[in-house]
C-alpha cells in the first residue's frame, strides 16, 4: 500500500544539485526532493511520499486528506501496539 500525505512547502534549498525542500507535515518538518514538481513556491502545497514531493495541490485538497488521515487515526484504523506512519516514512 502507498500512503501519501499532505504538506507545505517551508522553504526550497539547492542540495548537490538537487531541488530539495523543508515541508510542514501536520506540524512536523520533514524533507522532500522537489524534482517531480519544479514549479513548486513556498507556500505551496504537496503530496509527500517516501521522501518526494509528487505533485502540487491547493490547500482545500491538502485539508480534506488531512481530515480523512484525523479520521483515521480516532477511528482506531491502526492497532494500540501499531505505531502510525511517520510523515518521514511517507
């Protein structure tokens, strides 16, 4: 199963040649390559997976997946000794 998860783009860096980025999943500062979305702003927001930014969203369909990903969590959809997906982990 691939998971991917919302976040906003914190700042964009030049790293060995690289677009990369620091983005704000739910409150937690993660990095992405940028690569895959090189018109990507600060500001802008993003589907992270496996450490990749894979396309570029509005903020309405970054907070409707973060909604469902709440709803998940207080459903229970994870078992009491099952730890979540990290935002680094996506």
């Amino acid at each position: 199963m691939c998971l991917a998860i919302p976040g906003k783009l914190l700042e964009i860096l030049d790293e060995n040649g690289l677009k990369m980025g620091t983005v704000d999943v739910n409150g937690s500062k993660t990095r992405a390559c940028l690569e895959y979305v090189p018109d990507i702003q600060v500001g802008q927001y993003t589907i992270i997976h496996a450490g990749f930014a894979l396309k570029i969203i509005d903020e309405e369909e970054a907070a409707e997946s973060l909604k469902l990903w709440e709803e998940l969590f207080e459903s229970g959809a994870f078992l009491p000794d099952e730890e979540p997906p990290s935002p680094e982990s996506l």
